[in-house]
C-alpha cells in the first residue's frame, strides 16, 4: 500500500499489487442461503465454500501468494532427509530473526503442541498477553493453566491505545512473586493479539518483559504468527520506530525472546510453521518429538513446494508494502463502519474487521451466543463468511455452566493480497443493513456440542424463527437482488 493523494481529495488503501491468478466467486441466493446456514448448524466453519461469496473466516492458509513464491515451488527439493528447500528456509529464518536453531512443524497448533508437551506439566502457569484457543487447549490438555496479565484497556472495546495487546507489567511481576518461577514454564507473548482483535504490542513492552523474564531466569516465547501486522504497527504507531526498516524491527523482536514459534499459514503466507531458537537445550528438547509427530527434521510435516513459498514470503514480510496491506484496509472498512455507527474494535488491529456482538446484540443474552448469531445473519443476508470470536469459542466448565468470553467478537478477516476495494464496500453495505434490522436478529442454543474446541464442528439451531423474518425483510429492500 502507499499513500497517495487523489485529486478529490478522498484517502483510499492502494494496492501495489496487481492480480495475475483470479478464482471465480459465487454469491448464490438468499433462500440458498438459508438452507446452506441451516445445514451448517449455524456453524460458519461448517459450510461448504461453494455456498460462500466473500470467505472472511480467516487469514489463515488463504493469504494470496506472490508470483515468486509460486514460482519457488518449482525449484522445491522432494527428499525425505537432507533437502535443499529445508536448508534454504533454515538458513532465511537464521538470516532474519538472528536463530541458529530450526524446526519445522506443519502448521502454529503442532509447535504449541511440542512446546507444551516438552515444558507444561500438571500444575504449571503460564503467563500470557491474551491466550489463543489453541494454545490455551495444549496448555490445559497438559495439566497447565493460562494466566492472561493484559492490561485494563485491552478489554475495552473502544479506545485510543495504539498497542492494546501490552502486557502489564506490574500484573506479571506480582504472578511471579506469588507462584514462584518455579511453577512457569514460560512466559508467552502473542504478536498481533487474535482474540482481542488483531491488537499489537509495542517493542517498548516486549524490551521490558525481556528484563522481567530475565531477572525471574525465565523463557519468553513469542507467537509470531501474526507477526506481518504487528511489525506494521510498531513502525507506523511507535515513538522512535518510524525510521526504522521492518528487517531491523524483526530482529529487535527476535532478538528479545529465547523461543519464537510461527503459524506459517499467516506469518510467510502459506501452509506450514516452525519453532526457532538460540537455547541449544531448548532445542534439543524440542527436537525429539519433532519426527514422532510431526515428519523428519528436514521437512516436519510440511510439503516442500509450501516451505519454499514460506522461505519467499518471509524474506517479502519485510516489504512494507507487504506488511501494510491488510491493516490499511482493514482501517478502511472500520472508518466506513464507523461512520454507519456499527459498533467496532478501534484502533483497527491487524487480522480483520471486528465486530462488538453484544454491541450489535444488546437484547442477547451472552448464553445465545450473540457473535454466533451475528455470523450465521451476516452469512444469511451477504454471503460473507465470517468467524464467532465469543462466547461460543469458550469451552464450558467442569460443572456445564458457561465460559463466558471477555470479548464477544465477530471476526471478518482479511486474508492479505485478496479482496478488492468493492468486495469492502459491498461488505459495509450489507454490514450497515444488518445493523438496521438488528431487532430482526435472535439468538442460538447448541444442539451438538463437542466438549473441546466446540466452535470448529459444534451445531447451533435459532431460539426462534427469526432467520424467516430476516430473509423476508431483506426481499422487501433488495428485491431479486441476492
Ligand atoms: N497462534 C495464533 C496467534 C494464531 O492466530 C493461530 C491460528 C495459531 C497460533 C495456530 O496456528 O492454525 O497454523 O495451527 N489462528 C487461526 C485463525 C486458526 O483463524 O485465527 P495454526
């Protein structure tokens, strides 16, 4: 993206990029629709793509790729042990984040998986920034628990911090004092926080608890997963960082923490992930369970054409062209939310547009799942796909009584290089509408209910027959428009 001034005076996201490869798109029609959500069980992650028009579900393994990066898949070196494509991504992620150790894993969840198995052990706390649903689940699965230590306006739906996703650092002073360093394995921080809504922190803040970490002889893991936009963010919202260059903010970073792990389906933008470090015992360590879960030490579980286009954009997240463009447009679609009074995040994070549920839903209780419900109707009255971030995503306790969730989030996520300029305005139309007939809008109550991670295949059914009011409410403004 670059700045650039239009005669009319309007500020718009420009791309420095152009399409080479389309994929056609569907927008099939409303009473399709209905059936395609029903099906689902008014689950997004359960419907087909083909019933799908603009599919926000995530930035994760649909990120558009370069033309270099398809055309180093070409040169991908296919050998079980000792192949060439490794030692180039080694040697990219040796060349960036300054780590002498690399181990490859095929995507984020598999290096928290080993990370969790070699350090958590029943009892043990493990601090973080805000937990992702993943992690926290390998945690927990490993007889530990997660201590979120945000700070207070990291909550706050709207709010002018630039760096939502800080640490406190008096809270994880005073975790430490009490439990004893003992009990923590490691100290996580999350780049580009998810859950929270793509929010960064600031090198200022990862510098300090590098000091805390270090006083208490502690390890500082860092999710780089999202990465890309938390780099955009240092260097557009940090005091000092604006003369900086995203390879010298990257190393800074790097450079911070003992362990740094990646979901290459995001960070790289494409299939695949890895755990990197200078801990010649931590590596070690981790090293034995690579080839019993996830594939030899040269490949980890992932296809080589994918670590060659991960080894490509790497080197292309320094470009900040590259790193800019989800967040510019994702501010774009929030400034024009915002003007149609949709309750959103602000600042606009990183990962997507989101969107205050209980905001949009005050007449909801948070047990009908009103990012769930926000979902399923933006699904029915767009074709948009986009992921509950609430309640739903929580895990019920031992007892069946709800978790319910800090935030309570719809998620529409910008896949980077992927949508055009009328694909966010369509998006904020149908958005707006929604908002209006927000009253149309019920709630949902499962009626399959998974007892881990009950968002990716759990069904929902409506508390009432309010998906048949809305669709006759959307035919009577748009006509035979779908
Ligand atoms: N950490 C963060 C911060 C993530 O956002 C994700 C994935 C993971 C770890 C796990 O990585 O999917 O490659 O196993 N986030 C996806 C999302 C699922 O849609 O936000 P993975």
């Amino acid at each position: 993206m670059t700045d650039v001034k239009l005669y009319s005076g309007e500020s718009i996201p420009l791309e420095m990029h152009k399409a080479k490869i389309i994929q056609k798109l569907n927008l099939v029609p409303i009473d399709h629709r209905l059936e395609a959500i029903s099906e689902a069980g008014n689950n997004t992650f359960l419907l087909k793509n083909r019933d799908v028009f603009l599919d926000m579900l995530t930035d994760s393994g649909v990120n558009a790729m370069s033309d270099q990066q398809l055309s180093a898949m070409m040169i991908a070196d296919d050998s079980y042990a000792g192949s060439e494509t490794f030692y180039r991504m080694e040697s990219k992620i040796q060349e960036l984040f300054n780590k002498k150790f690399f181990l490859p894993a095929h995507q984020g969840r598999a290096c928290e998986n080993i990370l969790c198995q070699v350090f958590v052990t029943p009892g043990s706390i493990v601090p973080m920034n805000y937990h992702f649903t993943t992690t926290k689940a390998h945690i927990v699965l490993n007889g530990g628990r997660v201590e979120e230590i945000f700070i207070d306006e990291a909550l706050q739906v709207t709010s002018n911090n630039p760096f939502k996703g800080n640490m406190d650092i008096e809270k994880l002073e005073a975790l430490i004092e009490q439990h004893g360093a003992d009990k923590i394995p490691f100290v996580r921080l999350e780049a580009g926080t998810n859950l929270i809504g793509g929010q960064p922190h600031s090198l200022e803040n990862m510098r300090q608890i590098r000091r805390v970490c270090d006083q208490a002889g502690l390890l500082l893991v860092l999710d780089a997963s999202l990465l890309a936009d938390n780099l955009h963010f240092i260097k557009t919202r940090e005091e000092g960082c604006r003369e900086k260059s995203i390879r010298e903010i990257t190393r800074e970073i790097s450079d911070l923490c003992d362990i740094m792990y990646f979901s290459a389906r995001k960070l790289g933008c494409a299939r695949g992930g890895g755990i990197c470090t200078n801990n010649e015992e931590v590596y070690l360590k981790l090293r034995e369970l690579v080839p019993l879960l996830e594939g030899f030490l040269t490949y980890g579980g992932m296809s080589v054409r994918e670590m060659e286009a991960i080894t490509v954009g790497l080197e292309e997240t320094m470009d900040e062209d590259m790193v800019n463009q989800g967040p510019q447009f994702i501010d774009f679609m929030i400034t024009e939310l915002q003007k149609k009074e949709v309750p959103v995040v602000t600042p606009a994070g990183g990962l997507g547009c989101h969107i205050d549920a209980s905001a949009f839903l005050p007449h909801l209780d948070r047990t009908e799942y009103p990012s769930g419900a926000l979902a399923s109707a933006l699904y029915l009255v767009s074709g948009i796909r986009g992921m509950e971030r609430g309640t739903m995503s929580e895990q019920r306790e031992e007892n069946g009584e709800e978790t319910i969730a800090h935030m309570e989030l719809l998620r529409l996520a910008m896949p980077r290089r992927v949508f055009t300029m009328s694909h966010i305005k369509y998006a904020v139309d149908r958005i707006a509408w929604l908002y209006q007939n927000r009253d149309l809008v019920g709630g949902l109550t499962f009626v399959e209910e998974p007892k881990i991670l009950r968002f990716f295949f759990g069904k929902l059914a409506t508390t009432s027959d309010w998906q048949t009011k809305l669709v006759a409410k959307f035919k009577e403004d748009f006509g035979e428009s779908p």
